[in-house]
C-alpha cells in the first residue's frame, strides 16, 4: 500500500503510544482533539491536556502496548481513516491482553483532530442480565442463534 500523508500520520502515532512517548505522541494531535476510548477512566478525553492525563493513566499500568494495523480504510479526501487493528498490551502485572479493535480518525493539517475507538465487547449492566438470560433459554430449548443477512464464516470461530 503506498503511504500517505494520513496514513503516515496514524502510523506515528500508533508507534508514539506503543514507545509510550507522550511527548510524541501529542505532537499527533490538534490543540482540539478529541479521543474516545471506553478503556479509559475518562472516556471522552477533550483537548490535548485531557488526553495527556488519559495517556500518563495508560502508560502508567501497560507494561507495552501493541497495535498491528490489519486493514486501513481512508477517504480520498485523505481526512478521514477506519482501521481494523489487532492489539496485543500487556498490563504491567505481565498479562497479555489480545483483542481486535476498530479506530475512526479525523484528521486536519496533518493532525488527528478526532480519535475514536470501538471494542467489540457486548452490552453490560442490565442489558446483559436480560440477553444472557435469553441466550440460556435458548440454549436449554436447543434453538441455535439464527444469523440473518450475515455472509457465510461471519462470527465463526
């Protein structure tokens, strides 16, 4: 794939995090930006003093972080990416956390303006009471989860 501007931009900032950087890692950002990450005490972390404290949270309890970018998605006008990544931390206890992650990033004069993460995690709180139950239930009738409009190999593991 050849690099472009935005692409070059997401890339330094993927590699500022994982040296745990702050400094660079900033120097990614507008004076503006906003980054939302439900991983965070904060989530919505607005204006680079709030995503300083985010990021000396998250540098303070990773040991390393890990981002392999498996595909990249830009708009051609080149302010706009959608990037499927594998992450690979590990907490600074020694555990390795493994999950698939999606990032949507704006970006304007060469600085990301909006960063927003999506973790494909379920719902919690009393929404999950209700659908575990109701997965169950299922489960005990033998009714097998229906996958309409889905391609074939979708959610297989």
């Amino acid at each position: 794939m050849m690099s472009t501007p935005l692409r070059a931009l997401i890339d330094r900032a993927f590699t500022a995090v994982e040296a745990k950087d702050m400094e660079a890692t900033l120097q990614c950002f507008a004076e503006d930006a906003v980054l939302i990450d439900p991983h965070y005490p904060s989530p919505v972390m607005d204006g680079k003093a709030a995503i300083a404290d985010g990021l000396r949270w998250g540098f303070q309890g990773m040991k390393q972080f890990g981002f392999s970018i498996l595909t990249y998605f830009e708009l051609a006008d080149g302010q706009k990416a959608a990037i499927e990544v594998a992450t690979h931390h590990v907490l600074q206890t020694g555990k390795h956390l493994q999950f698939p992650q999606a990032f949507f990033i704006d970006a304007q004069n060469d600085l990301i303006t909006r960063m927003q993460a999506y973790e494909p995690y379920g719902p919690s709180g009393v929404v999950a009471l209700v659908l575990a139950g109701t997965r169950a239930q299922r489960r005990l009738r033998g009714q097998r989860n229906q996958r309409i409009g889905v391609a074939p190999g979708i959610g297989k593991r």
